[in-house]
C-alpha cells in the first residue's frame, strides 16, 4: 500500500519548485472535469499538423503526460517524480491540475505556451461529483458534493485559483 509522508512531499515540492521549465513547453492548466482531455487532444493535434494518424496510435497520456502530485503517494524508490515529463521529447506536452501556487517556479520566468481550460463551475461540480462516485467511491449525495465544493473542500480546491 501507498503511504502519504512529509519526507515525500518535501521531494515533490522541491522537484516542482525546480522543475527545468522550457520555453518549447505547451501546458494544458485546469480544475479536473473541465474539459481538459478536449483541449489536450485540440492542442496536440494543432501543433502536430494535424496527425490524427499519430494521435490514434499513440495514448493521450503518452502524447500529454501529467504533472500531477502522484510522488505524494510514491514508493520510497522512486527518486524522479516526473520522469515521463523529463524524459519526452521537445516540444513537451504537460497537462496539470496543480494550484497556481504549486506550479514549477519557472514557468513565470521561461514563459511557455500555457492554456488554461475553465468551465462552469457548476457543471464542472456535476461532473466530478460523478467521476468521483464512479471512480474514487465517493458515497455522499450530489448536494453534499456541491457543498464540499463551494466550501473548497474537495481535492484540488480551491477551484476560482
């Protein structure tokens, strides 16, 4: 079983702050349910000409790693949080659901393409209440949900940051 740890955190926090931004990188920045996939797949194909051939072939997640704090939750051993995102060939195509304040500090300064996908907040409770229930096994009504999500509990809140 996967264990959270304040040792593992530090690594992940430190491998976000110093993360080697480059100024090739598109990055696709949003609140879960929000149409990312969507986007993702609308940026891929635009900066790809069009390779829907490519696209088909190869998995979204492959094409679009993401940045996400999964080393939270990594096996002591693993010392290279995002290292499918390192090791991709440029231009890198990064997806992330981080916090502004959690992202790697030189994306202000390095400055890549950044798009950033918003939704209605409301649809967008709808849709990860569901996910939520779907995938994660979430018992608690829609309104609790909804409740949870206007106080900024759920994970990833607060959503208008």
């Amino acid at each position: 079983m996967l264990a959270f740890s304040t040792c593992s955190f530090k690594n992940i926090d430190s491998a976000l702050k110093n993360f080697v931004v480059l100024p090739d990188d598109v990055w696709v920045a949003s609140y879960p349910k929000s149409g990312t996939t969507w986007c993702q797949e609308m940026v891929w194909l635009i900066c790809n000409d069009l390779n829907y051939r490519r696209a088909a072939d190869v998995n979204l997640v492959e094409r679009f790693p993401s940045m996400k704090l999964s080393g939270l939750f990594s096996r002591p051993d693993d010392h290279r949080p995002f290292k499918e995102v390192l090791e991709m060939p440029r231009p890198r195509f990064i997806k992330t659901h981080l916090h502004v304040g959690l992202l790697p500090e030189a994306i202000w300064t390095v400055k890549p393409k950044i798009v950033y996908v918003h939704r209605n907040p409301k649809s967008v409770a709808v849709s990860f209440y569901h996910h939520s229930a779907s995938f994660t096994g979430y018992k608690g009504t829609l309104e609790d949900f909804t409740r949870s999500f206007m106080r900024d509990l759920q994970l990833y809140s607060p959503y208008h940051e």
